[in-house]
C-alpha cells in the first residue's frame, strides 16, 4: 500500500510538472495554436507556430518551396483557407481598426507581420513579436469564434500602403488551431 502511494504522489507531481510554462515556477498551461501552411494545389509549404509569452504572441514561421525573395506574411481573420485564392481567410486581423503598415502613421495593426525572406533553395523562416496581443482569451483574441489563419503573399509587403502593403496574391496559406 505504501508503494502505491507513492507511485501515486509521484505521478500527481509529474503531471503537475508537465504543466508549467518553463521558468515560471507555476502550472500555467501554455497557449499555443499550429498552422500548416498549404499552397493553392494542396501542397505542404511549411508550417507556422503561435505561442502566448506574457501579454504578447510569439510566431515562428517555417516556409519551403517559395520563389526567392521577401513575401508579405500576415494573420488574417478568418481560419479557413479555401483554394486557389484564400479569399477565404478574410482580411488582416486588426481588432484596433487601424491602417496597415509599421511605416504608416496611422498602423499598424495586428495581423501586420514581417516580410519572409525565402532563400535561393526555395525555404526560409522567420521569428517576431506580436506586441499586446493574446492567441486565445482577452478582448480581441486572434482565435476568436472564426479562427485565423496565416498568409503569405506572393510579393513583399511594403509596410505602408492600406490595406494590404501591396503584397501581392495569397499564395499560401495555414489556419491556426
């Protein structure tokens, strides 16, 4: 009987364990949600992550078999990706009704993300920092009752130009779940 108590108080800790954010001390679950990134033919381009870091969200995205060169990348409103045009995804998420673009003096909004710069072998990656914002909960959560979805555009977004930056066609595109 001892030992199974033992056993018992052993697995309360390590499933007490398996639940805290690293370095906190707490047992806070973390927040995250996943894309897969798909092309207009169904193909897999990669993949992007999503995860809560205090009151900000850190993305990293993973993209292969693009052309070279810098594409505009943003999260969009709606978690559906429907080929060949993803028209399907909505617009920008931008819970702050403000302009699109860092270099715009009136933006940016939420879904304004940094360029991905796709190297001569077709694959690049890039990591950033959404600022006060929240995957899941809060006022205006990217996964809201729609969803979201993550898009990356045929050509690099110019951080200014409202609404889109003039990036070009949606030629990939992941829902976050």
């Amino acid at each position: 009987m001892k030992a199974m108590v033992t056993i018992l108080g052993a697995a309360a800790i390590l499933a007490t364990a398996a639940c805290t954010t690293a370095g906190d001390g707490g047992s806070a679950e973390v927040v995250s949600a996943n894309a897969g990134l798909l092309d207009a033919d169904g193909q897999s381009r990669g993949n992007a992550t999503a995860s809560q870091a205090g009151n900000d969200i850190r993305v990293r995205v993973n993209a292969m078999g693009f052309p070279p060169g810098s594409h505009g990348l943003h999260v969009h409103t709606v978690g559906q990706c429907t080929p060949p045009s993803f028209d399907s995804a909505g617009g920008h998420w931008n819970p702050g009704k403000m302009q699109h673009g860092k270099d715009n003096a009136s933006g940016p909004h939420m879904g304004d993300l940094p360029n991905i710069v796709i190297g001569s072998d077709g694959r690049g990656t890039v990591e950033f920092t959404i600022k006060g914002a929240m995957v899941r909960g809060g006022a205006a959560p990217m996964l809201d009752a729609d969803g979201a979805a993550i898009v990356i555009h045929a050509t690099a977004d110019d951080y200014r130009t409202d609404p889109t930056g003039n990036s070009g066609a949606r030629i990939a595109c992941g829902v976050f779940g």
